[in-house]
C-alpha cells in the first residue's frame, strides 16, 4: 500500500490529487509517504518548494515501485485461478465521443463473464497523444485510440473499426453545390478541428500538408463530437470522421473529398514492455473476440 500511494503522489506530484485518486484523505496520503521514507532511510520528495518534486532517490523508486506493484498483481492473478474466478481491476483509456467501437456494450459482455473484475475508464484529456503517454506510464492498461500510418514501435495495437474522412460546411458555403471538393479549394476557408495529439487532427493535417496546401485552423474543441455544431453556425468547415457526421450533421453540407484520406481508425493499444494483468488480458479478449 505504501508504495501504492508513493507512486501515485509520484505520477501526480501533488498529495491532494494523490489522495483524490486513491480516495483518502490527503493526511493519510502523507502517513504512509512519510512511513515509507523513515523505513527506507531516504527523503522520496523535496517539499521545500510550492510544487513537490521527488528527489534523487524517489526517482529512482518509480520504476521499482511501478515492478513491485505488478508482481503483486501477478499474484493476487495466480490466486484468483485457483478460486476460478478472475478478480482486480483494469484501467482503460478512451477518447470521448467516438461511437464507431460501442466500448459500454464491451463492459456489458466483460462484466458478465468477469463480474469480480472492475473497470475504470479515464477519458483521454490530450487525445491519441495523451493514451499513448498513459500507456508508456501505466496510467493505464489498455486504451482505444485513433492511429495513423504506421502504428508506433511503443505499442501493441489492433484494429477495431475504420470510417472514412467527410467535409462538412455550411449550407450557405461558397462550395456547398460542389459534387466533390479539393483541398486546394479550401486554402481560404477556417477550419474547426480538435487540437494537436488528436488521432483526427494528424490525418488531416498530414492530408493537407501531403498536398502542399496550408489552411488555418480558426477554432479547436477538445469533444470531436461538438465540432459539426460550430460548422452549423458558419465558423468554418470541418473534415471529420463519417460516424461523427452521420449523428450531427442536421444543418450542415456533407461533401465528399477529391483526395483520399485516410481512414479514422480505432485500435485497441497497449504498451509491448509491461506484461498485462490477467484482467486486462481478458477484457483485451472480449473487445478482439466482440469486434
């Protein structure tokens, strides 16, 4: 437990966010802080500063930290198929409003095959980019993300679902008549798009840049799912996935693109240097065997 709650003050850097996660009290996060140092000789944090920083030696206590955890959970693992029923917990990172894998219809079927296991979803908070770095931490176990090109040397991954890139744009658009539209045609126009780390954003920006056309990004909005609503109010145009279009396009002009995109696709990643729990190896077999 002590090293527990070290590593999460560690990841965090902060004791309140530690305690808030771990759900405990803030001095109880400190106790067993301040056990762990006086039973291993060493200071884990420098505290002398507004913002805690770990020391030499708490840097070094990381990596064991985060070892020492997962062996633990390698035996609670061995334990529980003994008992013939898989226990303990799998963290899943997701991107919010990405509907093309049904991820609660995928907790449904784990829940009923696993009901002692639970799962913890964390919303992505900088896209594919921010999963991608919780994986390499072990923030998280497994995470459903949107890749382009070829897929990282830091990841496991395996597709799950593709959909194709739409144009979206105003129904007064200048080009709103056009059976199929350039990127070129769109040199001049302000785009509504998700910020940079976002799966979407890399394959447009690669598209354009690809083409040797720039475009100016007016407005980004964290939800991909809220991007159509801007373009119904004739802030700009939007390249976005198809199944976003088809559950927000009331009011707006789907046009198809003379260029091919690539897909927006969705994988089900993990990192290739941490071996999995046995929990997330099962809900990793019930997301393959679903889709």
């Amino acid at each position: 437990r002590q090293l527990e709650v070290f590593w999460t003050v560690a990841r965090e850097l902060s004791f309140t966010r530690a305690a808030e996660r771990l759900l405990t009290a803030q001095s109880a996060v400190s106790a067993q802080v301040r056990s762990l140092e006086r039973e291993l000789g060493v200071e884990l944090f420098d505290r002398s500063r507004r913002r805690i920083r770990l020391t030499p030696a708490g840097a070094a206590l990381v990596p064991r930290a985060r070892e020492t955890m997962d062996a633990l959970q390698a035996v609670r693992d061995s334990a529980a198929e003994l008992r013939d029923a898989l226990t303990g917990s799998v963290t899943v990172g997701l991107m919010t409003s990405v509907t093309i894998v049904d991820v609660p219809a995928l907790i449904g079927r784990f829940h009923a095959l696993h009901p002692g296991v639970r799962v913890r979803l964390r919303a992505a908070q900088r896209g594919t980019a921010g999963l991608v770095d919780d994986l390499a931490t072990a923030e998280i176990d497994l995470a459903f993300l949107a890749l382009a090109g070829v897929i990282p040397r830091s990841l496991r991954a395996t597709a799950l679902a593709s959909s194709p890139i739409r144009l979206l744009v105003p129904p007064q658009h200048r080009l709103s008549g056009r059976a199929a539209v350039g990127l070129a045609d769109l040199e001049d126009d302000d785009f509504i798009d998700v910020p940079d780390g976002y799966g979407a954003r890399r394959i447009v920006d690669e598209g354009f840049a690809a083409a040797g056309v720039d475009r100016q990004v007016l407005i980004e909005v964290a939800d991909i799912g809220t991007v159509a609503q801007y373009v119904q109010q004739g802030l700009g145009v939007a390249l976005l996935p198809e199944f976003v279009v088809d559950g927000s396009a009331a009011g707006v002009r789907t046009l198809p693109l003379r260029e091919s995109l690539p897909d927006f696709t969705v994988y089900l990643a993990r990192s290739p240097d941490r071996k999995p729990s046995a929990a997330a190896e099962a809900f990793a077999q019930v997301v393959l065997a679903s889709t």
